[in-house]
C-alpha cells in the first residue's frame, strides 16, 4: 500500500509514461476495482437504466407517434421549397455552432473532467495517464455523439414531414452529419484544453466567430425568404468539416450535390485522424489544468443547483481566465493608456475613474454592449411594426437585449457585490459607492444609444434619443439592483409554507432587479398599454415616469447595498 499513497511522486505534467520498474497502473485499477466494484457498478446500472427508460418511454413514444403522423400526413409538405432552400446553409450553421460551443466548453471545463479524487491521489501515482483519463474522453464524445443523434433523428422527421425523402434513408444521412460534426467537435475542444496556446488564440478569436455565426443565420432567414446565393453554399459546403458533414444529409433530402460521397469521405477521414490524436493529446493534458477544471465544473454545478448563475459563471470565468494565463502578452494601446492613467484627487470621481479605466481597458465589453443595444434597437423597431402578442414579446425581448447590454458594462460593481472587501479600502460607505457605479455605465449607454440611433432620427423617428435617454438609467439600476442581491435566506427556501414552491422563490429573489427594470420599462414605453391614455413614449410623462422608476430602483440598490456591509 505504501505505493499507493498520495504522497507518491507525480508523474510529468506532459504525460511522460513511468518505467517498467515503477508502472503500477495495473495494480492500482485491480485496488481500484475491488474496492470501488459493486457500488460503481449499481451506480451505472442505475444510469443506464433511467437513460434507457427515458428514451424508451418518453422520447421513444412520441418519436413513435411522430413517425406515424409524418408516414401518413406530410405536415409540412406546404413548406418543402422553404426548408430544401434552407437546407444547406442551416446545416453548416449548425455544424459549426456545434464546434464553437464545443470549443467554448473546453476554455472552462472540457471533455475529460475527471473526478476530483482521481487528480488529486490517482494521478499523483506513477500511472500511465491515458489509462486513466482516457474513459473519462470516451464519455464524453459517447454523450455528444449521442445527442447528435437524437437531435438527428429529429432533422430526419422533419425532412420526411416535407416530403424530401423517408425517415430511415434521412437518419442514416443525420448518423454521418452527427458523427462527422460530434467527434472532431470534441477533439477541438481537448485541444483546447490541452495546449494553453490554443485556449489563448481560441479567445482572441471568439468575437470573430460568434460574428461569424451571426451573419451565416442571417443567411439561412435570407434563404428562407427566397434569397439563396448558391455560390457562398458551394463554398460553405467544401469549406471544412462543418459542411463536410452536411453533404449527405442533403443527398438524401434531394439536394444538388454530386459529389457527396467524396465529402463523406473526407469526413470520415477527418474522424478517424481525430481518434487517432485523440489518445495522445488525453495523456499530455498538465495535471493542474485538470485540478483547475475539475473544481470549476463542480463550482457551476453548485451554482445551477443553488440557482446562482452568477457563481456559475464566476467558476467557469475563473477557470478559463486560468487556461488563458501565461506566456507574454503584448498590451494594447487602450490597456496601456488605462495602465499609465492617474487616479483623480477628489474621492467623488475615483469610482467613475475607476469603472471608465476598467472599460477601456476590457474594449470588448464596450463592443458587447453596443452589438447588444443594436440588437435591441431592432427589436424595438420590429415591435413597433408589429401587433398584438407579437408586439408584447418583441417589446420584452428589446428590453432584455438592452439589460444584457448594460450587464456587460456593470462588471466592476458586480464584482464588488460578489466581494464587499474589495471596496474596504474606499473612505466611502458602501451603499454610496454602489450608486456611484451607474455613473460611468449610464454615460456609455447613453452616448452609444443615442449614436446608434442618429439614423433612425433621421429617418424615421426623431425622439429615438430621447427613448435612449430614458431606457438606458433604467437598465443600468436593474442592473445595479441584481449585482448587490444578497444571497437567497435559506428560510425563505426551506419554509414549509413554499414547500416545492423553493426553487421558484429562489429563481425571483436572484432575478428580482431585472423582472421588475425589463417589465417597467415595457409599460411605461410601450405606448398601446393604456396606463398614460394615447401618450406617445416620447412624451414628458412617460419620460418622467421612467425617470422615476430609476430613481426607485436606485434606492432599492442602496438598501441591498446597506444590508451587504
């Protein structure tokens, strides 16, 4: 046993394999299982026993009943020319949405997340490492392969509902798609794990990729509405393996591509080269990004299950803030103009000096936070456009785009919720402080705004600045109002008198500031709600009445702020 102690030696960080002499890899997986054998193996019988039933009865029956509805009426045979036109552009975004996600995933977590008992005693032991993180890889390509599939047979039933070709020849195009997207998505993102190079150029290119994304839906609504441009689709669709994969689906869906077997073959080669690299970039993985790894995923666990997304995110933040770390980093002109600026000598300007510095020296918030407002802007023309329900809901969505865009500015008072140490050594009280953080946020959100809607001024409207001038302190308070919530009572969670009512009553105290900032903001704008008449929302009334509502969620910061201290 003296060999099995964590006081062992570690083995290299690289992977390096142990010598004949001190491999005691098979001794210690035979201690393991003696020790571990029934428990582990009731354990998994249990979990494939619910996976089992649950798609066996749930998903299996009213996939069922699916197949039979689709076989015998076509539902959506009115809607074939629609889907055949989105077909091939709707595929590579999705294949590479799939990739990004995946590649994300690996900047905090990744797919070996190996226990913490395992890294902290198995992996300190002289082990060949891919015998033990190797299972740990196979689970997680086995689950993404697998709700590929599912999600597969789901396109399947929707191209046969189309009358674009059966159920079974339509699955067995989606069995390529899924596995040709599914194992080289997990592969990137073991990459990304792996080498910290590769997580630092990953991060640099993510604004990019999620543009990227963003104009490829784009594309696919613009084909949907009969604007195809089958050259870009040629292209998209011979680009890589994300339009590799796509090929045989739309084979089967009647789609022009000939040469579709030479795509299926490329992706299989793609496949197979990604298992084979696969095993040695598991056993080079450094044992304290796996440490780092694993207790951030069980920190955004504890978070999911207490309903804190703000701990959640805090963890993974942290961890792929630790993947991101090292080497030289060349500092922009804004971060060196943030590094060389001098705090100001009146204490009243010191936390707007401080949240402006902060911003520019993190520009890709600002550039969040202006994507995010025009987004909203759009939604609020599109609701003003619409009518009836569709109306309400674009006006909600304008309005949470718009409290998204003022979250990515309001970090630096989130982070002194999250820690009141980190204001201790302001000679200020706390709740003064935290309203003084809404100045700096509200100056960007206004400036920007109002630019952003110099052309609808123009054009259309021209009080859009003024709804600006209204609707950007009441996102900034509801924001302000979330970042010093107090953590949720545990008796008010565990009171019997709420009973299974908890996590509800948690989900409203964590979400309080924006529920009542994003729902205020739609009333008090929207000018068919008849609480002021006929009252247009430039009108001096609904201003003023705005106004107030900022000022009443102010007040509400400053009491959650008082109770913090």
């Amino acid at each position: 046993m003296a060999a099995l102690s964590p006081a062992a030696p570690d083995v290299d960080a690289a992977g390096t394999v142990p010598s004949s002499a001190q491999d005691t890899t098979r001794r210690t997986s035979t201690w393991l299982r003696a020790r571990r054998g029934a428990g582990r193996t009731r354990r998994f019988g249990y979990a494939a026993y619910t996976v089992l039933l649950v798609l066996g009865s749930w998903y299996g029956v009213y996939m069922a009943g699916a197949i039979h509805r689709v076989r015998r009426e076509r539902p959506l045979a009115a809607h074939a020319d629609e889907l055949a036109a989105v077909l091939p552009s709707g595929l590579v975004v999705a294949a590479a949405g799939i990739l990004i996600v995946t590649a994300w995933d690996g900047l905090w977590r990744g797919p070996v997340t190996p226990s913490r008992p395992d890294v902290d005693w198995l992996l300190a032991l002289p082990v060949r490492r891919g015998a033990v993180l190797l299972p740990w890889f196979a689970l997680s390509a086995g689950v993404w392969v697998l709700a590929a599939l599912l999600l597969g047979l789901v396109g399947a039933l929707g191209i046969a509902a189309a009358g674009l070709g059966s159920v079974g020849v339509g699955f067995l195009g989606f069995v390529g798609f899924g596995v040709g997207v599914a194992v080289p998505a997990v592969v990137g993102a073991l990459l990304v794990e792996r080498s910290r190079r590769a997580a630092q150029a990953l991060q640099r290119a993510l604004p990019v990729l999620v543009l990227v994304l963003v104009g490829g839906a784009v594309q696919v609504v613009a084909a949907a509405r009969g604007h195809r441009s089958r050259a870009l689709e040629a292209a998209e669709l011979w680009s890589g393996p994300w339009g590799w994969a796509s090929q045989p689906v739309l084979a089967v869906a009647g789609g022009q591509v000939p040469l579709w077997p030479v795509a299926l073959a490329l992706s299989a080669v793609t496949v197979a080269a990604a298992l084979v690299v696969a095993p040695r970039l598991v056993a080079g993985i450094p044992t304290a990004e796996l440490r780092t790894r694993t207790q951030a995923s069980t920190g955004v666990l504890a978070g999911i299950w207490a309903l804190d997304l703000r701990a959640a995110k805090l963890s993974a933040s942290g961890a792929a803030s630790a993947a991101r770390a090292g080497g030289v980093r060349r500092l922009g002109r804004a971060q060196r103009w943030a590094a060389r600026s001098r705090a100001p000598r009146r204490g009243s300007l010191l936390i707007l000096w401080r949240d402006g510095v902060g911003l520019v020296a993190a520009p890709r918030r600002l550039g969040l936070m202006a994507v995010l407002l025009a987004f909203s802007g759009m939604t609020a023309i599109a609701a003003v456009a619409a009518s009836g329900a569709a109306a309400a809901l674009l006006g909600i969505t304008a309005a949470l785009l718009g409290y998204f865009a003022a979250g990515a500015v309001l970090e630096s008072a989130r982070l002194d919720g999250d820690d009141v140490r980190r204001a201790a050594w302001l000679p200020r009280p706390f709740e003064r402080v935290a309203l003084e953080h809404a100045l700096a946020p509200t100056l960007v959100m206004v400036v920007t705004g109002c630019l952003l809607a110099l052309p609808v001024a123009v054009l259309a409207h021209p009080g859009a600045p003024l709804i600006v001038l209204a609707a950007a302190p009441v996102l900034v308070a509801a924001g302000l109002v979330g970042a010093y919530r107090p953590p949720a009572p545990v008796l008010l969670l565990a009171h019997p008198a709420f009973a299974e009512f908890g996590p509800l009553v948690a989900v409203l105290w964590y979400a309080a500031g924006p529920i009542v900032g994003v729902a205020g903001l739609t009333v008090l704008l929207d000018a068919r709600w008849s609480v002021f008449g006929d009252a247009p929302a430039t009108s001096p009334i609904r201003l003023a009445a705005c106004w107030t509502l900022t000022a009443v969620m102010l007040w509400w910061t400053r009491v959650r702020a008082q109770s913090r201290r």
